[in-house]
C-alpha cells in the first residue's frame, strides 16, 4: 500500500523516476519527515501531473534555496514546472513562489500536504498553474528533471505572464538568477 494513496490516484504515476539510494534515505533520516522518506523508498525521485510537480533530491536545490533563503538549514523536497519550490524548514513545509517573490506556509503534516492540500484540484489549477503549465508543456514539450519554463524576460524585469513567454532554461540557474533579482 502506498503512502500517500490518494495523491498518486490522482496524478500518478510517476514518470521519469530516479531511484534514491539506502544511503541518502540515511543521510535525511531524522532531518525529514519519515513519511517522506517512505515516499521517496516507493516512487524515488521523480515526475507527477505530467511533470508539473517534481520530487528532488535536497541536494540538487540546497545552493538555490539558500540563495533565497540566507541559510542553509531548509531542504527543498518538492518543485513545480515553473521552479516554485516546496521545502522543510523547523518542522514546517513552506511554498516558495519564486515567480512573486514569497514564501508562504503551508503545514506541518506530510500527509496534509500529499493527502489533502496536493489533491485538491483547484489548488493545481490555481497555486501550481496547471493551465498556464499545459499551454506551456504543449508549446514547449515536456521538461527534463533538470528544467523550467521560465518567463523571458522574468517578471521581475518587467516580463509578461503571457504563456508565449515562457521558455525552458536551467532550473538551478532559472532560480538563482531570480534570487539575484530579489536585491
């Protein structure tokens, strides 16, 4: 049985899955929520939605997050299409939108936030733009692990959220330059 059944009903499988070796579910024990590590055990690291939310590796984001961040103390464990990062910091599981330059929290529960807050379909189609994210997924094609569609030029310089500026570009570099922007 899953751990998170009704979230992988709803947007599972999982695509372009990347199994998460025994030593860095040790490396995170006691850092993350167990539940999330029994998630990573069973899925790995991978796509969902069609490759609008994607679990990480932490590593993969550390230098970007602490870029937004100032500290190196939150994991990034969850990223949408669009480089909005879901992380664990004290307990906690925040939403960075880095689109609009905040951080919001969302809970302190893995299972509220797979179970409850991730099947929630308007919240897909608001919080995460899944139609924005469709228009671009056709336009563009499916993103790679390492990949964002990315405003050009970012919002903060100015750009439009017309979705025929969107471009695929580097995640971990689409998020430090947006950090930069922050001032």
């Amino acid at each position: 049985m899953s751990i998170f059944p009704d979230f992988l009903q709803g947007y599972g499988p999982p695509t372009q899955a990347q199994l998460v070796p025994a030593e860095i579910i040790a490396r995170y024990r006691g850092r993350l929520p167990d539940a999330l590590l029994a998630f990573w055990q069973e899925v790995g690291w991978c796509a969902f939605g069609e490759g609008l939310l994607w679990l990480v590796d932490p590593e993969q984001l550390a230098d970007p997050l602490a870029d937004w961040l100032g500290h190196r103390e939150a994991l990034a464990f969850l990223r949408t299409a669009f480089g909005d990062v879901l992380f664990w910091h004290e307990g906690q599981v925040y939403y960075l939108a880095v689109l609009y330059q905040r951080v919001h929290h969302l809970t302190g529960r893995m299972d509220i936030l797979f179970e409850v807050t991730l099947c929630d379909e308007r919240y897909w189609d608001n919080a995460l733009d899944r139609p924005t994210y469709r228009q671009a997924r056709q336009r563009l094609g499916a993103l790679t692990r390492d990949e964002v569609y990315a405003y050009v030029p970012a919002l903060a310089l100015g750009g439009s959220e017309d979705p025929a500026t969107l471009h695929k570009i580097a995640l971990r570099e689409h998020l430090s330059f947006l950090a930069q922007l922050r001032g």
